[in-house]
C-alpha cells in the first residue's frame, strides 16, 4: 500500500514537471514581451527620462499630475472612445448579420467565408494604403465614381467630420472576417435538433435566431467583444497611415499620442509617454473588467 502510494505521488510530480516544461515556452515569450515592458513602462513613468536615457531623474508623480492638464491626451481619449464604441458594435454586428446567411457546411458558404477572412491575415498597414488612395479626393477611385454618379467628390480622410467613421468602416471591413469565422463555426456545433424542436413549436427564423443561435453562441459574442475591444482601444496603424493623426487632431488616437511623444516630436519623453500608457492600461483594464462582469451576468442570465 505505501508503494502505491509513493509511485502514485512519483506519478504526479513527473506529470507536474512534464506540464511546466510545455507551459515554459510560452511564459518565456510572455514575460519577454509583455510582463517585463509592463514593469518597465510602470518605472519609467515615475521618471524624467529621454530617448537616450541620459540624465534620469525621479520625478514621482509629476507626469501622471501633467498628463490629466494635457488637452491632447483628452482629446486622444475621446478618439479612442468613440472609435471603440463604433468599431466594435459595427464589425460584430456585420459578422452576427452573415453568420445567419453563411454559417453553413457546403462549398458557397466556405466559399465567401474564406474571401471576407483574407483582409484580416493582410497587414493593416498595406490596407491603410490602398484605402487612402482609394479615398483620395483627386485620383482615388471611390472619387471618380461620385464624379460619374453626379456626387460632389468628399474628401473622406481630410474632412474633419468624416476622417474618423472612414477609418473605423475601414477597421470594421478590415476585422469582420476574423470574427464572422468564429461565429459561425460556434453556429456550426448548435445542435440541429434545436432548431427541428423550435420548426414543429411554430417558431420562425427570428426567433429560432434569438432563442437558440444567440444563447447557443453567447461565449463566443462575448470572447469577441472583450478582444475587439481591447484591440480597438489600442488602435494605431490605420488612423497612423491614413491619416496621420489630423485633420485638426480628430483621429488621433491616446496610443498615437504615445508614440508622437516619446519618439516622433522633441524632445523625446519617453517618461511622460510611459505615463501615459500606463494611463491607457488602467483605462484599458477597467473596460475589460466592466465588460466581462456584464457578459458574465449576461451569460447566467441565458443559462436560467
């Protein structure tokens, strides 16, 4: 008996080694790349340091105290605000909108999912690109057709009514495709006999989708919105490319900012910067937090 138990606890500590040796490579690459930046960003905010991390100085709190009087990080957040609560609902409920029509097993459906996921694997730098000349009032071809239409030709990306819903339709057109992917796998492994049981209920295709596709693919709406939003909070490179933070400020975002103040405009704070990312990150955290006790919540709530 007490053999057994020995090999037994040999057993499981072989198996506890065996787990950490396939977890190490993952940790290694994690603290590399986000735990250590993280502490770093956390300690260089505390300090007066440039780019060339000469004369550092402890500055305690004084950069968090300048970032709250600063109007462009105020600014910067509202963009990155308002680009997130229309980013988000707008590729979701695209996605949530061909899921219906596409979440099906023949050659069609794998068909159109495959052509809308390929702008999602191209570089959104590359995509801005084409966009912007695209879109360009003098030579793009979304100008001519409004010319052949009979349409005044609308700068989309100077203009400072539209530079910002250009770039988040670009976004969402860009980003659906990732999404409407998990989705309708989710769909996919619904059970049939659920919808056969709501058919001979009366139920019709609206409210088989509310009562059946919706609960059924709830975890994977909410995985969804938790990522995007993070995503959509650090959003940089599109409006970067397009439009390079203007017209008059309008799109740029508090991850721009960031990047405009410790390495693009002089002197190169890198201290005030890291300030202020420590600033997204809270704002970032508190989002994700509130988001997923709402889907939690949300989530019993379709269980009961």
């Amino acid at each position: 008996m007490i053999n057994n138990k020995g090999k037994r606890k040999r057993y499981e500590a072989q198996n506890q080694k065996s787990a950490y040796l396939f977890i190490l490579p993952s940790m290694v690459v994690l603290s590399v790349f986000v735990f250590i930046p993280l502490i770093a960003s956390f300690v260089i905010s505390i300090t007066d340091m440039n780019i060339f991390m000469k004369d550092v100085q402890f500055v305690g709190t004084a950069n968090f105290t300048k970032l709250f009087a600063d109007k462009r990080v105020t600014n910067a957040t509202f963009n990155s605000l308002y680009f997130t609560i229309l980013e988000v609902p707008l590729q979701i409920g695209l996605a949530l909108l061909l899921t219906v029509c596409l979440a099906k097993n023949n050659k069609y459906s794998k068909l159109l999912r495959s052509i809308y996921y390929l702008p999602f694997v191209c570089s959104m730098t590359a995509i801005g690109i084409v966009w912007s000349m695209l879109l360009d009032p003098n030579m793009g071809l979304v100008a001519y057709w409004l010319k052949q239409a009979g349409i005044d030709t609308i700068a989309f990306l100077k203009d400072p009514d539209f530079a910002m819903p250009t770039v988040i339709v670009v976004t969402a057109w860009k980003g659906f495709g990732y999404t409407l992917t998990l989705l309708a796998a989710a769909v996919l492994n619904i059970s049939q006999s659920l919808y056969e049981a709501a058919e001979m209920d009366g139920a019709g295709s609206f409210h088989k989708f509310i009562h059946i596709t919706i609960p059924g693919i709830w975890p994977t709406i909410s995985f969804c919105i938790v990522t995007s939003t993070i995503s959509a909070m650090q959003m940089f490179d599109q409006a970067y490319v397009m439009t390079q933070g203007g017209p008059l400020n309008r799109t740029e975002t508090v991850v721009q900012y960031i990047y405009d103040r410790g390495f693009q405009t002089a002197p190169y704070d890198l201290g005030y910067a890291s300030a202020i990312s420590v600033y997204l990150f809270v704002i970032v955290a508190v989002i994700t937090f509130v988001l997923r006790k709402f889907i939690l919540s949300r989530g019993e709530d379709a269980d009961v």
